[in-house]
C-alpha cells in the first residue's frame, strides 16, 4: 500500500519567520521522493507537517486524496523516521519494532511474529531479545525502518536518518534503503542536506532554498539542467561566471565575461542585455587551445580525478577536474593553460537579484 | 565518656592511615604507574579529605546511630548507673512498644501501634497525592513550557519555602478552621451551610502535608523527566499511542528513578515530620514522631525513645527497599 501526497499551497511561519513560503508539488504513490536543501531551508518542517506534528499556517496537506486537517500525527497513515531515530532504550528490539501494533490491540504472539518477520526484511535476523544500546549504529538505522514499517504506513518520513553515520555506512544504508523502499512499495519521502543521497536514491529530487522550491525533477535533470542559480551551486560542484547577455540564437546564450565571450545554453528565457551567470562543472573544463587563459594555482590528486585549481580573468577561481584519460602533467602550479569547453556542457542562467 | 573523645580523636587518623597503606600496597602489587590516590591528590589534601569524609560519616553519623541501637536494648537508669552493675541488655523497650507494658504480653499497645501504623499509612498517602500533583506539573515544566516559564513557575514553586515551616502549618490552619477562610468563602457562595471541620477530618494534614514537600518530589521528577528526549515523545505519538500510553509506555518508564528517589524522600519527611502533623492533625489523628518525642522528654526514657525511633527508622528502610523493589532501580539509581 502507497498513497500520494499533494501539497498544496502550504505557508508555515513562525512569528514572524516564514519557513515555507507557498509551496506547491505532487508525490507519487510509491515513489523514492527526496528534498534536498541546506540547513534552514524548510526542509525539515515540510516534513514535520506532513507528518501532522506542525499545522500548516496556510494551504492544505492531501494524502492519498484525504485531506490532512485536524488529523494527529498518530491517526495519519504516515510513520516518521527521526534523525535521532528515537528508538525506546528500555525497550527490547523486537518491543521497539512491535510498539505500533501494541498500541493497536494486537495480541503479543502476532506481534513477535511481525517484528520477527520485519527483522528479516531489514537483514536482522534473530536479534529482537537484544536491548537498543547493544545494536551498532547500522543496526539501529534497520531496526528503526522495521520499527516505522511494522504499522504498514502508506508513507514513510525519514528526517536526514544516515546523518549520524560514518561514511562507508552511510553508503551501504542508501542501497539498502532504496532496495527496502522497492520490496515494499511505499512511498518515501526523504529529508537531506547531502545531495549524493539524494542523487543516488530518488526517483525525484525537490531542491529547496529559504523556504521556497527552487526545483523538481529527477537526479540527471537536476544536475545537467540546474533551473536557478542556487540549484546549480548547491548540487554538485560548479563553476559560475557572472556577465551580460549579448546574444540569443537556437536555445544558446553568448555571455560577456571577464574571461572573454563564453557560449553556453539558454536555462532560463533570457534576453540581451541581461545580467546572467554561466555555469559549467568542473569536468566538464577541458585544456582547449582556443579558449581563455588561466594560471594553474594548485593540483589535487583524488584517484580518478585530478582536480586543477585556476586562476582566469581578473582573478576568478576556477575549478577543472581531469579524468585519467587527460595528461595533467604539465600543469604544474605557475603554468599557463588556455581552457574551455563545449556550449552544450553550460548553462546561462539569469543573475538571482543580490 | 573519655571512651567517646578517644574515638573522635583518634578514629579518622587512623582510617586515613589504613587508606593510605591500603593504597601502598595495591600499588605494590599493580606495579602500574597508574597515580594512587595519595600521588594523584597530594598528600596534604588527600589526608584532609580522608579525615574530613572519614569523621563526617564516622562520628557524624555512624557512631551517634550505633550509640542509639545500644540505647535501646538498655533499661531506664540514672547516668550514674549507666554501665555500672545495675546495667543489662533488655528487649523491654521493644516489647512496651508492642505491648504497652515491659513484661505483660497480654494485650496490645494499641495507642502506640495505632498511631505508627496511622503515620506509615497517611505518609504513603502523601506520597502518592504528592506524585499526583507533581507528576502533571514537573511534565509541563520539563517538555512542553518555554524556558522563561519554567523559571517563573520554578520561583513560584521555592518562594512558600522561604516561610518557616510552623508557621506555614499555622497558616493552613487559618485557611482550613471551621471559622476559617475555606468555610468562610464556602459558605459565603452558598455551598455549604454549616461550617466543614476540615482539621478534624484530617484533610488540612493531608494538604499541608502534601503542600510541604511538593518540592522534594518536583526536583527529582523535573529533572528525570528533563532528560527524556522530545522525539521519543512524537516517535510513539507517530506510532499510534493515545497520550495516556505514551506516559505508560515511554515517559514515566524514564522517569522511574526519579520517581522512586522523590517517593522515598517525601515518605521519609512525611513519617519523621513533628510540627505539621501536632498543628495541623485532627484530634483523633496521633502522628508517630510525637509519641518518640515524648518518650524523650516527657517520660524521660531515653532508651525507650531511642527503641521507637529506630522503629521508625527501619520502618522507612523497609519503605525504600520495597520501591527499590517495586520499580526495579538500585540505590545509585536513586541517588543521582
């Protein structure tokens, strides 16, 4: 069982603080929905009112068409995965995993039947007479999504959950959140600040910014296709150039810039005369004998990259990383290298007002 | 009595001693460069704290105890005789205690068993209406209330303690005499037509009582119920639980300790307490504390007084090891 969710118009101020400002978007039922955004952006309180622990100031939350108004967090078919994971310390695992059903009359055999069953579903086997603060950090991570599962909500909410793991854990639980989430079908609405769990895991990213959606769609379009300058910046690494509109021609903008003419496509409608910014990632720099110098500051080593720090134009700076298959020999710190790239690999985008 | 100056003088310099040789010699042994306590603390300070702990716990309150237990297995003799050949070990204070007469076993002291048995069971009373009031109010202090609240309530809670305690006890008796300001208003608003003897139906002791040690229950549970973390709350609410079962299941499980270190302080109080009980008690009610005050003074039986206070005394231990038992927590539990 999933539901879709439909935000509508939502507006949530606190005092005088709007968090969210007239958000408006669509959830697929069993979707792998992410929101992605720095600290402070809504994010989190998106997802609290989802849940129905903050009331919207304005607009209206539908789940699975139902309006949501005036329904309590423990009466919505929703169930939260908390940062902390908020799993009860004095009880057993399989009495964490089991609480929902108790609180729903189910009789205790059933109940250890499930959470026995859940535990398997996480590849927990056998550990439900185990106390919570036995379990590592990874088990507790499984244990609170068979926790959350065990009431067979129709959408599960996970506030930044991998946040308190390490690396290479955190890795592990992104594949295997997004294999649970497809043996279970339910759709997933998942809070981060770390845009490669949100790459890597979602059908659809929402990318928001002091309160307001800057962006939907899934991992490739939010990357090659940034809408907004914020979007660009904030997903994945990206050089801006800032410079003025001089021309429009078959969907590319040509841009007046420090550096020279720069040529990149045309993300955002603009017209000549235009404050706008281009934006182009750093590998996508290539060492290109008709384009803008640059002086070569420093070079990073990071296996399959090698990531060269420049510096162009009146100081700008620059980053562009070199697969192994480009010599960076010669690009030691001093040198000068003539760099560029492919109009179809940048983007103009129009100057967001200072 | 130069038995007694001998030990106070004598008694912690020689556990100081015998601490540090102990610590010698588990270093000796360990052969790890691991400090002592001696080396990590220096000697002049550890020789302090060892002196200081050793004759606070010693003198202070070991020993005046022990003295009391030999007391009482003693008869009533002039100072002078004390120790001398007309001295015996004797159970009879005891057995006045049960039976109202030093040898007769024939009836029971029935004033005296009454009235303890009133004192243990009026101060579990308290305890629980004292959990009852506390418990809502610690709950809205330690989770839901903005900090300035909790400072506000927290002055408004200390300020009646500033009063001493007698004349707060008088002062419910003001409040809750038949021409009291309770009766006054009831009558006054038609409720009532004949005054209520709130002192004589003991509900002035059960206020006053619960009302003087509502800070000794707050503090422990305020500060049990601080420490639980907000999302277990919302995490069992996101589950399902009505808020009743979120307070079974989640908070008061937390708050165990804390509630079993505010049960066991405020019984403690309640059962040893003398003015509220004499002020505000109803004529039939007789406290417990009374009765051991006057063996003290007004029979002048010292190791008659001193067998109905360890009564008491092993009474209230009886108390703690049973919430101990009850809630299933440890003494350190307890205590922090």
């Amino acid at each position: 069982m999933s539901a879709d969710i439909d935000l509508i118009n939502l507006t949530i101020r606190f005092g005088d603080f709007v968090a969210v400002r007239d958000v408006s978007f669509k959830i697929a039922g069993g979707e792998f929905f992410s929101i992605l955004g720095p600290s402070g952006c809504g994010k989190t309180t998106i997802l609290r009112t989802i849940s129905g622990f903050l009331p919207p100031t304005s607009g209206a939350v539908r789940i699975g068409g139902r309006d949501m108004a005036g329904v309590g967090p423990n009466k919505r078919p929703t169930a939260l995965i908390f940062q902390n994971l908020a799993l009860f310390p004095l009880m057993s695992v399989a009495d964490n995993i089991a609480y929902g059903l108790r609180v729903r009359g189910v009789g205790a055999r059933e109940r250890r039947a499930k959470a026995d069953d859940l535990l398997k579903l996480v590849a927990l086997p056998g550990i439900g007479d185990k106390k919570v603060a036995e379990l590592s950090g990874g088990q507790k991570q499984r244990v609170a999504i068979a926790r959350a599962l065990a009431v067979e909500p129709q959408v599960l909410l996970l506030d930044e959950p991998l946040s308190a793991l390490d690396l290479r854990l955190r890795q592990l639980m992104r594949a295997e959140l997004r294999a649970i989430q497809k043996r279970v079908g339910v759709t997933f609405v998942y809070i981060t600040h770390d845009q490669g769990e949100a790459l890597t895991m979602s059908d659809r990213v929402a990318v928001m910014n002091h309160g307001v959606v800057e962006q939907i769609g899934d991992g490739p379009t939010i990357y090659d296709r940034p809408a907004t300058p914020f979007v660009a910046a904030f997903v994945g690494e990206n050089n801006g150039v800032a410079g003025r509109v001089t021309r429009i021609a078959d969907g590319f903008a040509d841009i007046e810039t420090p550096m020279g003419l720069l040529k990149g496509r045309d993300g955002a409608g603009l017209a000549v005369g235009e404050a706008a910014t281009l934006f182009v990632r750093p590998e996508r720099l290539r060492p290109a004998p008709e384009g803008f110098a640059a002086r070569v500051e420093s070079t990073a080593f990071e296996g399959h990259l090698t990531h060269v720090s420049l510096i162009a134009g009146d100081g700008h700076a620059l980053t562009m990383s070199l697969g192994r298959d480009v010599s960076a020999q010669d690009l030691t710190p001093g040198a000068t290298v003539n760099v560029g790239f492919s109009a179809d690999d940048a983007v103009v985008l129009r100057q967001a007002a200072p | 009595m130069n038995h007694t100056i001998d030990f106070i003088l004598l008694g912690p310099p020689a556990i100081a001693l015998v601490f540090w040789l102990a610590s010698m010699i588990e270093r000796r042994r360990s052969g790890s460069a691991e400090a002592g306590f001696f080396a990590r603390n220096g000697g002049a300070i550890s020789a302090f704290l060892l002196i200081a702990v050793g004759f606070w716990a010693l003198a202070l309150i070991v020993w005046p105890q022990l003295y009391m237990v030999e007391y009482s297995f003693h008869p009533k003799l002039p100072p002078s005789a004390r120790f001398g050949p007309k001295d015996y070990y004797t159970l009879a204070n005891y057995r006045y205690f049960l039976f109202g007469s030093p040898d007769d076993t024939s009836h029971w002291n029935d004033t005296h068993l009454h009235a303890f048995w009133t004192t243990i069971g009026v101060s579990v009373i308290i305890t629980i209406l004292n959990f009852a009031v506390c418990y809502p109010l610690a709950y809205f202090m330690a989770q839901v209330a903005r900090p300035g609240t909790v400072r506000r309530l927290m002055l408004l809670l200390i300020i009646p303690y500033w009063l001493n305690e007698i004349l707060r006890a008088f002062a419910f008796r003001v409040l809750f005499g038949t021409g009291g300001v309770l009766n006054a208003a009831l009558i006054g608003a038609g409720l009532i037509h004949e005054p209520i003897d709130f002192i004589g139906d003991d509900v002035a002791l059960y206020a006053g009582l619960t009302y003087a040690y509502v800070l000794i229950m707050m503090f422990p549970l305020y500060n049990a119920l601080e420490s639980l973390d907000r999302n277990q709350i919302e995490a069992a609410r996101d589950l399902g639980a009505p808020w009743w079962r979120i307070h079974l299941d989640v908070v008061l499980p937390h708050a165990k300790p804390g509630i079993a270190s505010g049960a066991t302080l405020v019984f403690m109080l309640c059962a040893g307490a003398l003015a509220a009980p004499l002020v505000l008690g109803g004529p039939k009610t007789l406290w417990f504390t009374p009765i051991v005050y006057d063996r003290f003074f007004q029979a002048f039986n010292w190791p008659q007084g001193a067998a109905y206070a360890l009564v008491l005394l092993a009474a209230c231990m009886a108390f703690v090891t049973l919430i101990m038992r009850l809630f299933k927590v440890s003494l350190s539990e307890i205590a922090r």
